[in-house]
C-alpha cells in the first residue's frame, strides 16, 4: 500500500484556515466532500465521529503532526486527505506541541487490516524526520503530491 493509493491529493489543504482541532477536522471534511470524496450530508456526522474518537485520546502523537481518524459504515473505502498549518493547531498532542501538519483517515467498518495498514503507512513515513520537515514547509498541492510520490518511491 502507498500513500498515494489512499491520500486524495485535491482535497489536500496546504494552509488550514482553522485554528482549532474541531475546525481542522470539519475544514478536512468538507474539503473531501467539496471534491466530491464523501457525501456532502456526511460531513455532520463523520465530524462528530472523528472528534468522538479524538476525545477517546488525542491522535497528536507528538513532533508536529497529528493523524485523526475513524471507521464509518458509510465510508465505502479507504480515504484520506491531509491538512498543513502554518500556525500550529492544539490536537492535545502527546508533547503539548501545536500540530502543523494532520492526516485524515476514513475508514470503512468493514475493512479494520485496510485501516491499520494505512495508519502504518502513515506513520512510518511520519517518524522521519525530513519527511515531517518538508511536509510543514510544502505550501501548495503540488508540492505535498511531490512529496507523497516521493514517500511512496523510498
């Protein structure tokens, strides 16, 4: 599995308007349903689904980036998006650290090896350090698909 068969490069969003952990994952979700990804009456509920797994323990695991993510019956497939703050976000993160950079996961219920094979995916490209570093500075689609291709390729 690659990032690029799971991470829906236009729903990408290289500068987040929102400032907090709950606008972040609401901006994420309308992104993939501005694009087409999810139904636009999803969004409500996967909100409120993503924030309830959130509030079960924080997915900032640390170093400037957070994963959120849940499974959902009305997901159809393994879906992603990802989100860069220039201004750092609270995710509650495990080092008190404001959030730069957030990966998106949705999930179907019925595929649970799906989803942990993308969680870590994500998160072995995550623990390295260019990868995190070049991935806060990237400013545009463009540069963040480049950078995923780039992953995929290592």
């Amino acid at each position: 599995m690659k990032l690029t068969d799971f991470v829906h490069m236009d729903s990408v969003v290289p500068e987040l308007q929102s400032t907090d952990r709950n606008g972040v994952v609401r901006e994420l979700l309308q992104s993939l349903a501005d694009h087409g990804v999810v139904d636009q009456e999803l969004v409500d509920p996967l909100v409120r689904a993503t924030i309830q797994r959130e509030n079960q323990g924080s997915t900032g695991f640390g170093k400037g980036v957070a994963v959120p993510h849940v499974k959902h019956d009305k997901i159809a497939k393994l879906i992603a998006t990802v989100g860069r703050s220039s201004h750092g976000v609270d995710f509650a993160a495990l080092d008190r650290s404001p959030v730069y950079t957030i990966f998106l996961l949705l999930s179907p219920k019925s595929d649970p090896d799906a989803h942990l094979a993308a969680m870590e995916k994500i998160f072995r490209h995550l623990q390295r350090d260019n990868f995190r570093r070049f991935l806060r500075q990237a400013d545009s689609k463009e540069a963040i698909r480049d950078l995923m291709v780039e992953a995929d390729e290592l």
